[in-house]
C-alpha cells in the first residue's frame, strides 16, 4: 500500500492595500506580557526575561478573517473553558540573531490584531502538572488574526487601545502602552532564542480580563490604527 505525504499548506495573511499575501513561517507567542494579566493568573508581574511558547503555523491553526468579515472558530474539543485573549501581532519582514533593541522596529514588516484562543482548563492542568502548555495552546483554529497593516503605513504602534468584546460587552480594556515587554524588547529578546526569518508571527500577550466564550457567540477585537478582528464561536 503506497503513501502520499501531502504537506499543510502554507497560511497567507492578506495585507491591507496590497494583492500580495504574507506568507507565514513561524507562529511565537509571549506569556504573561501585561502586568494585571500576570496577576489575574495568580502571578507577580516583573521584568524577568519574557516566556515564550509556539503554535503550529499551518492552515489548521492560522485563521486568516478578511477585513469586515466574520471568522468561524469551532468550540474544541475536550474543553469547557475556553478563553479568549485579545493580542497585537508582529510580523517579521528581516531576519536577524541577537538584534538590539534599537534596531527592531527595522526587522518589522506589518502588525495585525489576534487571538490566541486558550482551552484554560488543559492548560491548567498541564501547568500544575509541570507540562508544556500545548494541548491548552497549541490547537486547530487557535490563532484567528486579521489582516496586516504595514510598519510603513501606521508606523510603529508602541501605544494605543486594545479592546476586547463578547456579543458587544467590553470584557478586555487596556493599552499597548501596559506592555511589561514592549514589541521591540521583545524581538530582542526572542532573537537570542531563536534566528528570526521573513515570515514569522509574534503574538505579543494579552491584556487582563481574559475569560470563556460559549458556542454561538461572537468576539470583536479592536485595535488602533488596526483592522479589527471579528470571530464566531461555532
């Protein structure tokens, strides 16, 4: 019996004022970035260096929404706390090791609004458990995203509102400007882990008031200067 290993497609973002796509590499995400979000985890937020974790990068887990649309995102499986968490998105146009922080915003192609949706519950129990976070992050549908402005058409967003709402109820409220981590230390950081390439994505964490979302149920996620993120819950 033969086998033929079909590849997962390669997930374009579509980017505002452009026929061209983005084509997705890598999908990095920061922990615990805000400072109150720390703490409604049971965390005290610091400046130690920032955590990072992945989630796949293929068409099964990227869920490109078209500016005005609205995203569908199946309820998963074997969860029945699943959460949303309202994200700025980076995306890396210049790839680069050790890049100093001054430097960053020259390795940025575009930033976009995100989620990265949580089954709370697993992650959780892997947490105390002492296990990495995958099955609680790294699911299929767990990174819906909207399209990419360029760096040169908003210029670097290092402040602004980031608001999050269900069924237009405001569950998450906060700045940019609250980033422990701010976008370029952040890409600093991550570049002394990794060598970062044309391609890859940098969710950059999530403000407090993190919460579940039952199916039939919509999320709007609004950032400044930003296309806003619009899903359903199916």
């Amino acid at each position: 019996m033969s086998f033929v290993f079909t590849p997962p497609s390669i997930v374009g973002l579509p980017i505002v004022g452009s026929d061209k796509q983005f084509p997705v590499r890598r999908v990095y995400c920061v922990g615990r970035n805000y400072a109150a979000h720390a703490r409604e985890m049971g965390f005290d937020p610091d400046r130690e260096p920032p955590f990072f974790f992945c989630k796949p990068n293929d068409d099964a887990s990227v869920v490109p929404v078209a500016e005005g649309a609205t995203g569908a995102v199946p309820y998963p499986s074997l969860t029945s706390n699943y959460h949303y968490e309202a994200e700025l998105v980076v995306a890396i146009g210049k790839g680069g090791s050790n890049i100093p922080v001054d430097q960053a915003a020259s390795h940025i192609h575009s930033y976009a609004v995100g989620l990265d949706m949580t089954r709370r519950d697993l992650q959780m129990k892997m947490r105390e458990a002492g296990r990495p976070w995958e099955i609680g992050k790294a699911f299929d549908f767990s990174a819906p995203i909207a399209p990419l402005r360029t760096l040169a058409d908003v210029g670097e967003i290092n402040a602004g509102a980031i608001t999050l709402e269900v069924d237009g109820q405001v569950r998450q409220n906060s700045d940019i400007t609250h980033l422990i981590w701010s976008v370029n230390e952040v890409i600093a950081n991550l570049s002394t882990l990794f060598a970062l390439q044309p391609g890859d994505l940098i969710f950059t964490g999530t403000p407090e008031g993190v919460g579940a979302v039952k199916p039939g149920q919509t999320i709007k996620v609004s950032i400044e200067r930003l296309p806003s993120l619009t899903v359903r819950i199916d």
